[in-house]
C-alpha cells in the first residue's frame, strides 16, 4: 500500500565551502528557526566570539592587565634572583677575585636582559620578571667593579669606571624603549624605571673621582649632581600615553631628586663650619638652592599627561622648606667673611640678620601670595578639575603645599631667633631678637588681613516646601472627605447630564412616614434649610414620597470648626546649597604663624619678668603685640562695616593699654612710660570720639582716667593728709548742683548713654 507523503519545504542551497585550513578555529553560530515563506532571512548577529570591528581603529593597544597573584608571583621571583646574585658576588670572592666575580655577574645581567627583550612579544610578563633580573644584577656588576682596588687601580678610577658602565647600562635602558613592538604595544616598564634609579647612581659614582680632598663637600657634589640628573630625567617630555600610569616615571624621577638634594642640604650644612673651605662652600651654595629650584619648576612646567593637571602639589613641600633652611643656614658663612676685629656679637648679629630677613620674606610670603580661590575651586572641583596649581585667570597661584611649607619653616626660623638671642647679653642679640619677633608679627598681620577678603563660600540651607497655617488656634476646614490637589478652575463645576429614563412611574397612595421622632413643636421648629437648585436631572419627580423639605437645624459641617490650639505640624524641609558672600576666614596658614607668634610673646614676656631688660620691658612686648590686633582689627572694619568696635578692636585695645598700667601701678614711676601711656589713651579716646567707635572711647576714657589717678596718687595723696576737708566740699556742690538740676541731669544722662549705645 503506497503511502501519502506530506510536501517538504525546499531546503536552501548549501554555499561551496570556503577554503580554510583545517586546524583554524570556526565560530559557532547558534541555530536560527527557518523564515516563514513569503518572508526574508533576517540576517545573523555576529556570535559573541566573533572578533568585533573596533570603533577607532587608530586607537593605540593597550596592554594586557596583570592580576594581583601574578605580579606578586613576579615581585617574588624578582627578589629571589636578586637574593642569589647578590649570594654568588658574596661566596664568589674566593674563587674568582674581584675581576672574575664582577664580570660573571655583568654577562649573566646581560643575557638576562637579551632574553627579556627576545620574549617581549610573546611572554610579557616573563620578560618583564626577567628585565628587572637583569638590569639588577648590572647595577651589581657595576658596584662590584667600583670596590676594585689594587696598587695599579686607585679608588677614584675604579668608581668612574663603574659609573660609566651603570650610566651606559641605564641609556641603553632608555634606548630599548625606542624598539617598536608589534601590535603597538608599550615597551616594559623596566627599562624606564632603572634608568630613573641608576642614572642619579652612575653619576654619584663618576662624580667621587672629582679631586676634592674635602669628603663632605665631594659628597654634597656628587648628591647636588645626582639630583641635577634626576631633575633632567623628570624635565624629558617623552611619556607614554599607552600605559596605565604614563606619568609614575616622572613622578619617582622627581622622589629620587628629592632625596638626593636632601642628602646634598644635609652634606652642605656641615660644611658652613670653621673646618671647611670657605670659599669652596660659597660656590656650592648658589649649586643646591638651584638644583631645588629645577624641581620646583618640573612641577609647575610639567602636567599629567592624560588628565592635563599640573604635577602633585605635595612634591613642592619638601624643596620650599630646603631653600628656607639653607638661605637661613649658609648666613653663617657671612659670619666667616667679616673681620675678626669686629666684636663677635656686632659679627653675629650683621650674620643673622640676613637669615631673619630669609625667614620673614618667607613666612610673609605664604600669606601675601595668591591661592586658589574659594569659588574657582569650588567650580574646577564640580568639573574634575585642580585648581590649586598652575595660573588661575592669568595670575600666578601657590599651592596650599608651599604656603604651608613657606609658613611653617619661616616661623620656626624666627621663634629660634627670637629665643637663642633674646637670652645673650648685649645690645646686638637684643636687635637680632626683636627683628625676629617684628617678623613674626608683620606675618601675622598679614594673615589675619588676608582673612578679611571677601569670597564666597557655599552654605547649606534648609528651606519649608510646606506652608502651614499658624496662630494660637487653626482654623481647620469641614470635614468633607479627601480633597484633591489643587490648582482649581474658576467658577462653577460642570457636570455631564445623566440620562433619564422615559418609561411612565406607577402612581401608588403615599405611605405614612415612619414616626421615629416626635414632631418639633412649631415653636422650637427651625427654618427650612435653603439649598442651591441641584445640578442633577430630576430622577425622582414622580415618586409618591412628597418633596416638601424637611426643617433642619444649621449643619454642624457648613461652618469651620474651631479646634483646640494648633500642634506644630512637621514640614517638609529640603537641604539646598546657596552661595554666599563671607568673609576668607583665618586658613591653615594663618593658624600656624599665628601660633609660632603667640609661642614667641609667651617666652619673651616671661623672661622679662624673670630677667627685667631695661630696653625690652613686658609691657613693651605685650604693646607690640597690641599694635599688631589694632592694626588687624581696623582692617576687620573696613572691610565689613556691620562688625562692631568692641568686636574688632577689644583685643588690640586691651594688649595695647592694660600690661603698661598694671605695670605703672606695681612698678616706680617712670616718666617715659607714664607720658607715652597718656598719649596713647588719649589718641584712642578722640579717635574714638571722631570715628564714631564706642570701644576706643570708652576704653581710651576709662584708661585715660585710672592712668591720671594712679599718675597723681602721691601729690593726692600729700594734699588730702592738710586738706582733706575740700574732698568734703566738692561732694556737697555736686549733690547740690545734681538736686537742682535733677531733671534736666536724668535727661542729659540719658541723651548720654542713648548716643553712646547708638556708636559703632
């Protein structure tokens, strides 16, 4: 029996195979279902493997990441070669010598190093590891060769001779990094890196052959060129754009000149001494202070290379405090230079000076020099920028980093100053102190001047988005159900017409309604409520039930009901950030030089009490320091007139006055203190009257007034012991004159003190 076969659907054409090596790899591509006929293929998504067309195809290759387990098996490996190589130069001495050892280590560093460049392409990681290996142990080599010596090797050429092979090594570094790989990949890391070290090392080791017999200013040479080295480094303007961190070898070129300069400031101190040659030591120190300039201008010169920002502002701490110390320190070299017929004090302070003048250009400085300001900050932080480097609208700025720097090491000078030469005898340490202490104070005026800038400042404010009703009583609205949300449309609601139903309603006998309740006697009947005519069709004017309203009583729900007094109801409050105008307000600066100053009064005021100075009494001190707040506190305001006098001024007006008239009260009479004390409060006291200043005036007065007494107490005194009876007589003219002006007197006094609450 022949069976009915069903019509297949014709099967597609099957394309030619392409020709392909057997042993290349086929994307899978998932099934698709067969189109509906009548209907086209949709084409294929490319399957997750496929290789996708690159959106920039001029994009340069990035390198593969490294996982966190495999660059610790790479550190690992790194430093157990190290640990061997430095295990065969120790065991190796016996066998080989110094020769034999220095050249096994150097050719094993270089085959290591011709290997990691071979496997570059194919196994990044392992040459990497092996690169570091290498380049390692030709550093070794090249120290070992340094401790050749003999009688034919002196030390000088044994270390030049090391120097030239590491400073070879490391350009060859450099050199490799000029290799193209293939794929556009970066070259190792390595190479830079090493270079970066070895370099600043070669040339402290070429730079020992120099012929100085002086080993502590041979050795400020060699980290003075070391440093240069490295500064160059950081200055080149090749980066690789490539890597990750494209900027971390400027950055450790930068660290490794710091901590070379270091040692070099270190060295150059030492040598400022009686046993050292002078004159080699003065040309040295125009050398460190400009290699530490270099620094500072690589981070000002030089930016990020992928975010455009200037360099990390921290690197600039270190080289502002260097150059403050060695200004400060290499002044004793002028001490050297005058003649020793000079008395030594005369010769200390002319030395001295110089440094106080160092320090407090220094510390007045990081309070003058324009910053960051609030609202450019503010605004470069929203947009991921940095704005406490670089320029700022075309003026120069000072990062936070080098103010504080410039304070800190500036102050510190000038406290050393004030305490190391306050406490010798003689005129001169007394000038060099006090230069010292008036630098501190022009430091801290500045800085509390600077604080009355204006800036604007964000603040935080909380405003209600919910108003509520207040009073001792809310009216609350009748109680109608849920209301919804406004706004509402004016005037009357429309209301769609409902359908009304035509077909006849039966008339049936009216029932009798119900008498639930007795009939409201006519007396006590209310009147017919009054509605509006409804909106509504008349769905029921045929129903039997009569239509005559009902008397009603006012509805308790048509008039507001007063409820007991109103809760305080929460709100809906929503922090915002406003700008506002304020004042710049004391920064970090101005706190640190403000309490080297106070550190600095505290001592000297004291000394003088322990140690009384004819020339440097403490009310002298304390009245410096007064002068200083005065000084401030005008400038308070004059830049904010809402400040108040007795908030500006109080403190300045109390340093200035009180120490000299409890001083005048304990202490004899002296003439040019009591006259310069009655000057002074009667300056405030008619700047105060003139200005409109109620604190000057009733300071300058009151102060005025205790002064005179305490001034005429004796010749008082001397006359109330014969005439004692005239005190009498004043006191009965006054109470006479206040009786019979009683009146017009309460009226003067309180016109009085009305004026002088009404001051400033």
């Amino acid at each position: 029996m022949t069976q009915q076969q069903s019509p297949q659907p014709a099967q597609p054409a099957q394309a030619p195979p392409s020709a392909q090596s057997p042993t290349t790899p086929q994307p899978q591509q998932s099934p698709q279902p067969p189109a509906a006929p009548g209907f086209p293929q949709s084409p294929t998504p490319p399957a997750p493997s496929q290789p996708q067309p690159s959106a920039r195809p001029d994009a340069p290759a990035q390198p593969p990441r490294r996982s966190t387990i495999q660059t610790l098996l790479l550190v690992l490996g790194v430093i157990l070669v190290v640990i061997a190589v430095f295990a065969f130069a120790w065991f190796a001495y016996g066998l080989l010598g110094d020769v034999g050892r220095a050249a096994c280590v150097i050719v094993v560093g270089a085959v290591a190093v011709v290997v990691a460049v071979v496997l570059t392409p194919r196994l990044r990681v392992t040459a990497e590891g092996l690169a570091w290996a290498g380049l390692i142990a030709l550093a070794i080599g090249a120290i070992l060769i340094s401790t050749i010596g003999g009688p034919r090797v002196s030390g000088e050429l044994a270390s030049l001779a090391a120097g030239a092979l590491l400073f070879a090594v490391a350009g060859a570094g450099l050199g490799l990094r000029r290799i193209p790989l293939p794929g556009g990949l970066p070259p190792l890391r390595a190479y830079s890196l090493y270079a970066v070290f070895a370099m600043p090392v070669a040339v402290m080791l070429m730079a020992y052959a120099l012929p100085l017999p002086d080993h502590a200013q041979r050795f400020t040479v060699e980290s003075t060129l070391a440093g240069i080295t490295a500064v160059l480094l950081a200055a080149l303007p090749s980066t690789d754009a490539r890597r990750r961190a494209p900027d971390f070898e400027r950055i450790a070129a930068l660290v490794v000149a710091t901590v070379a300069l270091v040692l070099a400031s270190v060295a150059f101190i030492t040598t400022v001494d009686y046993g050292h040659d002078l004159w080699t030591t003065t040309a040295l120190l125009p050398v460190v202070v400009a290699a530490w300039a270099g620094v500072l201008a690589v981070t000002y010169v030089r930016t990020m290379t992928r975010t455009g920002r200037p360099m990390p502002t921290g690197l600039r701490f270190v080289p502002v405090s260097a150059i403050i110390w060695v200004l400060s320190i290499s002044t004793t070299l002028i001490l050297r230079m005058l003649p020793t017929s000079m008395d030594l004090e005369t010769r200390r302070m002319w030395a001295y000076l110089p440094a106080v003048l160092v320090a407090a250009a220094a510390a007045i400085a990081a309070c003058v020099l324009p910053g960051p300001r609030e609202g450019d900050a503010l605004e470069a932080e929203a947009a991921g920028k940095d704005a406490t480097a670089g320029k700022d609208g075309g003026r120069p700025v000072v990062s936070p980093a080098e103010r504080v720097a410039a304070a800190l090491n500036g102050s510190m000078v000038l406290l050393i100053m004030v305490c190391g030469e306050f406490g010798r005898e003689g005129i001169p340490p007394l000038v060099t102190s006090m230069a010292a202490f008036v630098g501190l104070l022009a430091a801290t005026a500045f800085a509390w001047m600077r604080a009355t800038a204006p800036t604007r400042k964000p603040e935080r404010v909380r405003r209600d988005t919910a108003a509520r009703p207040t009073g001792p009583y809310a009216m609350t609205p009748p109680l109608m159900g849920p209301y919804p949300e406004g706004p509402y449309p004016e005037g009357p609601y429309a209301v769609a017409p409902q359908p009304v139903s035509q077909q006849p309603v039966p008339q049936q006998a009216a029932a009798p309604r119900p008498a639930l309740y007795p009939d409201p006697s006519p007396a006590t009947q209310y009147p017919a409520a009054q509605y509006p005519p409804s909106p509504y069709p008349p769905a029921y004017a045929n129903s039997p039930y009569p239509t005559t309203p009902y008397p009603s009583a006012p509805h308790p729900m048509q008039q507001p009901l007063m409820t007991q007094p109103a809760v305080a109801q929460p709100t809906t409050l929503q922090p915002q950030v406003v700008m506002v105008t304020k004042a710049r307000g004391v920064d970090f600066v101005g706190v640190i030089i403000t309490s080297f100053t106070v550190l600095a009064t505290v001592f000297l005021f004291f000394d003088t009490l322990i140690a009384p100075r004819p020339y440097a009494p403490a009310d002298l001190i304390c009245g410096a320091v007064g002068a200083v707040a005065l000084a401030a506190g005008v400038r308070w305001m004059m830049a904010w007139p809402r400040v108040r006098s007795w908030t500006a001024l109080w403190p300045g007006l109390t340093l200035l006055m009180v120490p000299s008239l409890l001083v005048s009260w304990t202490s004899p009479l002296s003439f040019p203190r009591a006259l310069i004390l009655f000057g002074i409060a009667l300056a405030v006291l008619l700047w105060g009257a003139v200005r409109g200043l109620q604190a000057p005036l009733i300071y300058g007065t009151v102060v005025l007034v205790a002064h005179l007494v305490t001034v005429l107490w004796p010749w008082l005194a001397v006359f109330s012991r014969q005439f004692w009876w005239v005190w009498l007589l004043i006191g009965g003219v006054i109470l006479i004159v206040a009786a019979a002006r009683y009146e017009a007197s309460l009226k003067t006094m309180r016109t009085l003190a009305t004026r002088i609450g009404q001051l400033r």
